[in-house]
C-alpha cells in the first residue's frame, strides 16, 4: 500500500472517531437543552399560579390610576 494512501486511510479515521466524539456531545447538549427548557416551563407555571394567588399581574395587566 502506498504512503498517501495510507496517510489518507489514518486521517478518514481520525476524523470518523471525532464526528463520533462530536456527534455523543452534541446529542448530550441537546437533552440536557430540553430538560432546561422542561424545568424553565415548571417554573413559569408555578410563577405564574402564584403570581394569581397573590394578586400581583403583570405590568401590562394593571389598570392605571385615576388622573385627578
């Protein structure tokens, strides 16, 4: 077998093993992406139910006060 070839051949599986290496992480990242965005839902949700409960609105949803 030729040296170039060869060369070729070592380079094609180093670069195999690091799309490998770099497709896992990147599967990692994307779960734990979409458990951070499950727990920011939780949390809006229990922001929100208690934003109700104790009678704060939001800005947008308050009235404003007589002008005199």
């Amino acid at each position: 077998m030729s040296d170039a070839v060869q060369k070729l051949e070592e380079k094609l599986a180093f670069m195999q093993a690091e799309i490998t290496a770099m497709s896992d992480e990147l599967y990692a990242q994307q779960k734990e992406i979409s458990s951070l965005r499950h727990e920011i839902d939780k949390l809006n949700a229990k922001l929100k139910h208690s934003q109700m409960d104790s009678g704060i609105l939001n800005s947008a949803e308050d009235t404003p006060p007589p002008h005199y």
